[in-house]
C-alpha cells in the first residue's frame, strides 16, 4: 500500500492465530483514518486472516475498539483472537 503522509501511519499486531494466518508478527500501514479501514488494509495484505478477524477482538493502544474508531498517527492496532486454555 503506498504511504499517505497526510494519513496516519499505524501498527497492527497480531496474536496466536491471527499471528499465525499473517506469518509475520506486524504490519504497517498508512491511509487508514479507522480500526476498520486498517483490518481491510491488512486482510487486503493476507488474505488468510479475513476469517480469523471476524472472530477477533480489537485493540487499540491497549483498549477494546470497534472498526469505526479513529486512527492517530502511530497508534497500534491489536488482533486478538479468541484462545482456550488458561
């Protein structure tokens, strides 16, 4: 995706399952003005986890988000799918 410097640049993180439908740990990615607008950006990059996300939680700089919260330059995006164990 090309960068948008009047965009906000954000991280996304994934973890356990989404990790592993990813194959790496994180991505970057800019021209996303909401959590949602960056899972697309990310689902557009692997595919695979188009599955895993549905049933995720969201993160945003640590706190539960929903796919219209808005982005900051910076901010960090978690994917957490649900785990058993404990």
């Amino acid at each position: 995706m090309p960068q948008d410097t009047d965009r906000p640049v954000v991280a996304v993180r994934y973890w356990a399952g989404a990790r592993a439908a990813a194959g790496v740990d994180q991505d970057e990615v800019a021209g996303c003005t909401t959590v949602g607008d960056a899972v697309q950006a990310v689902v557009a990059l692997h595919p695979s986890l188009a599955t895993v996300v549905t049933v995720s939680t969201l993160l945003l700089d640590g706190r539960v988000a929903r796919g219209d919260s808005p982005l900051a330059r910076g901010a960090v995006v978690e994917v957490l799918p649900p785990f058993a164990g404990g």
